[in-house]
C-alpha cells in the first residue's frame, strides 16, 4: 500500500466486508431456527444436522472451485470462452488465496460470496426437510452453492458478464442471482421427491402441517431479516475511486458502489430495504388474513421482490413492489400447491423463488431504459432482458439441473428415506440411544443411593 490514504481505504475495505460476513452468518443461524422449528419433534436433529454440514461441505468445494467460476465464466459459454487470466488470479494454489499482506481483500470478498453460497443450499435444505436423505440434500447443496448459483453470478452480477452487457441484466440484491435459482432448484427437487406422508389427502386436499415450534421459527425469521440486511451491505463495493474502474465514474470524488460498479450509497439500502419489508408485512398481513407465518415470511419475499432494483427505485417503490409481489407469490403458492400436489414445507419455492422472478420481471418495466451498467455500450434495463433472466434463472440454471440430478438419485434409490423411517421420524435412532443413556443413568443413580442407604 503506497501511502496512508490507501492504506485506510484498504484496511477499510477489508473490514467492512469482514462485518458483512459476520452479520451473513446470521442468514444460517436464522435457517437452522427456521427449520428446526418447521419440522416436528421426530426430525429436529436430523434437520439441523443436514444444515449444519452445509456449512463445510460448499465452503470446502467453493476454496477449490466455486470461486474461480465467478472469475472465468462472465463471457462463457456464448459471447467467448473462459477468462484465464481473472481464474488463475483465483484457483486455490493463487497466492491471494491465502495469507498475503499485499492482498488483504480477496480473503473477505471470498467469504462473502461463500456466505452467499450458504444461503442458497439453505433455501433449498427448507423446502425438503422430513423426507430427503441428507448424503442426496449434501451433493444438491454443492452443486447449488459451489457451481450453478456462481455460474448466474458470472453471467449476471459481474460487471463484465454477458448477460448485463447483453440483455440489460440488473439485479443489484440477489433477486434472481440467489432467490431465484434457489427457488427454481428447489422446485427441481421437490417435483422428484414427492411430499411427505400425510400431506394430501384420498381427494388431493392439502393438510396444513403446522411448525412445531413457532417461537423459535420466528426468531429464526428475524434472525435471516438481520442477516439479510448484512447481505445488502456485502452486495456493495463501499469505497472505490474513478480511476480503479477506468473512469467510468464521472469526477474525482471516491464513492460506494453496487455490484455493477454503479455510484450508490448505504442510506439507499437503508430507506428501501426497510421500506421493502414493511411492505411486504403489511401486504401479507392482509392477504394471508392474519397467519402469522405467512405474514413473518411475506417481510423476506417483499425485500427479495425489491432486491433487483432496491439500488434504483424510490423508497415508495420499493415499498409497493415488495407489497405487490407478496400478493402474487401468496396466491401462486397454494395454486401450485393444489393443481401439483407440490409439498414445500417452508414455502421457500414461493417466498424466494416466485419473489425473485417476479421481481425481475417489475423491474424491467419500472426501471425500462436505465442504464444496466456505468460502463459505455452496455445495454439498458428492459422488460424482455429482465424476463429473460429470470428464467435463465429460475429455470435454466435452477430447476433443470435440480430435476436431472434427482431423477439420477431416486432412479439410485439414494434420494428419499424409506417410508418406514420416514414415520418413525429421521431421529428415531438418535433418541433411542439418548433415552437408553438417560435410563442407564438413572438406575445407576438408584443403585449408589440403595448402597449409601444401607451402609448408613
């Protein structure tokens, strides 16, 4: 670092996307409570197990792999082949993919797109608790995290990637590039995997399955607002000078900037974020009639309706998109639900996936002409390059990919537990053992307290 003013602005940098992560870790904790409180008493342990493992599993495959895709694949396959160069700057034997002095940024950037990834497999662990084997939902959570998600990125939140340069592609929070895909893959999956026993009855009718535990799902809500809002702030590039960039920003003066490298700023992610999930609160409120965890979700699928466009739209906007889509998603749920006999146990396909394509899709009209990018020759945002993501999105690199693989692993017989384990509860086995320990103890107790009695 040459001088003080850089060595602030570095050391700046490094610490302000090290709190996104931490703040992102919230995301998973949120999950696990989520789940956990979903799921009935027989498959908590199982339940937070398979999320746990996310953990290691997509951090270890994104080090040696997930993180060069986003480098090399913004032009790949169809406006050029892969990027070497920016790859090999990011392959695990790199040297700024360790301990290095003279990079002190790649280390949290890394982390924040890992934290990313996270939450991607987590939105698709939700939607299959109580019946998915965890070795089928670990191999799907690599593949969402560690492979197609950071493809999307590639294409669609790099500021080289084709499909911005190309089609005008914008989405400056994630609406499709995580809660699309995710919803899309999650849908994939659960088309093969069937509901659970006990969901629909002799004439299709859907049976409500209530959580376990709302408290502790609630607070697991909360807990992926917060982290959510930390996932906002890791969207942003915060302090960046013109001529980093090649001056395509206009003047002199350093700025924050979204993930385009567009001038943006935190009080933007502020007013819409909030405005975005009271939005969503109110608009679910009424629509759902009062249900508290339709209303508690509605709040993450109006900031994720929003998210594409929560960099540009006015804080109003932001506000009624998020209203709008929860509307939409609501009404979509129960439709697919009904005519497909679709057993989403947490409403993750609606609330992340719906919300994510019809919020790219408002954005392209309520931000038609805008431009995409800070970088000349880039084409506008439009209604048909916006729609056309959201399905590259949701379908091409989410649902498809999801279906084949899980057509491969039931055809394998390694997708769905036995019927048998699934009525005895996926934690069958564990609270035996517990309860078996438990009595041990117990008579063991009984014993020294008969010898203490007698020899007194």
């Amino acid at each position: 670092m040459d001088g003080n003013l850089n060595a602030l602005t570095t050391i700046f940098t490094e610490f302000y996307y090290w709190v996104t992560v931490v703040f992102m870790f919230l995301i998973h904790v949120g999950f696990c409570m989520y789940e956990v409180g979903a799921s009935r008493r027989r498959n908590h342990m199982h339940t937070l197990m398979k999320n746990i493992m996310i953990i290691p599993l997509v951090t270890v495959t994104f080090f040696f792999f997930g993180w060069w895709i986003y480098w090399a694949f913004p032009a790949f396959p169809l406006f050029g082949g892969l990027n070497h160069e920016m790859g090999a700057a990011n392959l695990p034997w790199s040297e700024t993919m360790a301990t290095n002095l003279s990079d002190r940024i790649t280390g949290v950037f890394w982390a924040a797109f890992l934290l990313f990834s996270w939450t991607a497999a987590s939105i698709v662990s939700g939607s299959v608790i109580e019946r998915i084997r965890s070795s089928a939902l670990w191999v799907h959570a690599v593949l969402i995290g560690s492979v197609f998600w950071i493809i999307d990125a590639a294409w669609g939140w790099h500021y080289d990637g084709w499909m911005v340069k190309y089609l005008g592609y914008h989405d400056a929070y994630a609406s499709g590039v995580i809660h699309g895909i995710a919803g899309g893959y999650a849908l994939g999956v659960l088309v093969v995997l069937g509901p659970r026993i006990g969901k629909f009855s002799a004439d299709g009718t859907p049976r409500d399955i209530p959580p376990h535990n709302p408290w502790l799902l609630t607070i697991g809500l909360f807990l992926i607002y917060t982290g959510f809002w930390g996932f906002y702030a890791a969207c942003n590039v915060p302090l960046i000078a013109p001529e980093v960039i090649g001056g395509e920003i206009v003047g002199t003066t350093w700025t924050a900037t979204n993930i385009y490298l567009a001038p943006t700023s935190l009080s933007a992610i502020t007013f819409n974020f909030l405005m975005s999930l009271s939005g969503g609160l109110m608009a679910a409120y009424v629509v759902s009639k009062g249900d508290a965890f339709w209303t508690f979700s509605g709040g993450l699928a109006g900031i994720i309706t929003a998210s594409a466009g929560n960099d540009l739209y006015h804080p109003v906007q932001a506000m009624l998109v998020g209203a709008a889509g929860v509307v939409i998603v609501y009404k979509l749920h129960f439709w697919v639900e009904r005519r497909f006999k679709l057993d989403d146990a947490v409403g993750a396909v609606a609330v992340h996936g719906y919300a994510g394509f019809v919020g790219l899709v408002i954005s392209g009209f309520l931000l038609w002409g805008v431009p995409s990018s800070p970088f000349e020759g880039y084409a506008a945002i439009n209604p048909v390059g916006q729609t056309l993501g959201a399905v590259i999105m949701f379908f091409v690199l989410g649902f498809v990919p999801a279906w084949i693989v899980s057509k491969m692993q039931a055809a394998a017989g390694v997708l769905r537990i036995p019927e048998e384990v699934e009525l005895q509860g996926l934690d069958y086995a564990e609270h035996h053992a517990y309860e078996d320990a438990k009595a041990s103890i117990i008579e063991a107790d009984k014993a020294e307290l008969a010898l203490r009695t007698k020899a007194s």
